[in-house]
C-alpha cells in the first residue's frame, strides 16, 4: 500500500492541549474505522502551525476522504517515493 505525508495547516498547532490532541486522535480513528478499506495511520508530528502525517491508504483520493469526513485540513498530500535514513549511506 502507498505510503503519504499529509502536511495539515492547523495555526497553533504546537499549543493544543494534550486533551485536544486526544480528541483529534480519537476522530482520526473513528474515520480510518469507518472508510470501510485499507488504510493506517503511521504517525503524526505537531510542528510550529502544522501537523504532519503519515499514513498508508490505496491513493491519494482515500487520505483527503480521510480528512474531509474527519473534519482536519489535508494542506498537501504527497506519496512518498523513498525512504532513507543513516543506514542508506551504508548500503544496508
């Protein structure tokens, strides 16, 4: 399955309570549970004004279904194409 980074533009993201991130997270699964196909959310990142996501879903099209039912922006929604990390330099 195609994984996706999904930037959410949220001003003041960085300061929403922990309670707040809690009901977000609660919605995000009750929409993921009701999409009735594949999909999973990875991870999330809160940054400055933004959330950034990554999840797993059959296409692009799926994560903004995800979004738009779940009432969170989806900024951009972009396929990863690769993932690398330290041991990309090593060959391994």
């Amino acid at each position: 399955m195609p994984t996706y980074v999904i930037e959410r533009e949220i001003p003041g993201a960085d300061k929403l309570s922990a309670s707040e991130l809690k009901e977000i997270s609660a919605k995000s699964n009750e929409v993921v549970a009701g999409l009735g196909e594949p999909y999973e959310w990875i991870t999330s990142y809160v940054a400055g004004d933004k959330i950034y996501c990554v999840h797993e879903a059959q296409s692009a099209e799926v994560v903004r279904r995800h979004a738009e039912e779940g009432g969170f922006p989806a900024s951009k929604v972009t396929e990863v194409a690769a993932v690398i990390g330290p041991a990309t330099a090593r060959g391994t």
